[in-house]
C-alpha cells in the first residue's frame, strides 16, 4: 500500500449563515453553508405547501375514502 496518499482529516466548526456552528470532521479546514438543522422550515416546524392546483386537497380526499371503505 502506499504511503502518505490520504488527505489530512481534521476537526473543523462548520457555519452557517444563521450563526448555528457544528465540530464536524473533514478533510478541508473550513465549511460554511446556506441552511443547517437549526433555521431548515423542515426541522423548525415552518414548512409550507403551496398548493396552487389543489393537488393535496385531491389526496387527502382519496386517502380518506379508502381508509373510511377499509374499516
């Protein structure tokens, strides 16, 4: 095997645009992102579906049909 190929792994903070650091381990020595756990509308609860065509409202209909024909 060869020798002194692999890249130096070191403990960096990576940052995000909202303040959030996180000690993560890589190969470079600085990580900064756009979104991270902490402002993400997913892990914060404030998602929002648009829903222009009213393609949810369709589903959630069927789903409720079939569950009611299922019992």
């Amino acid at each position: 095997m060869k020798e002194n190929i692999h890249p130096k792994y070191n403990e960096i903070v990576a940052t995000c645009v909202c303040g959030n650091e996180v000690l993560i381990g890589s190969a470079k020595t600085q990580v900064r992102v756009e979104i991270c756990s902490n402002c993400h509308p997913f892990f914060t609860g404030q998602q929002k579906i648009i829903d222009t065509e009213g393609r949810v409202d369709r589903f959630v209909k069927r789903y409720k049909n079939k569950a009611e024909s299922i019992k």
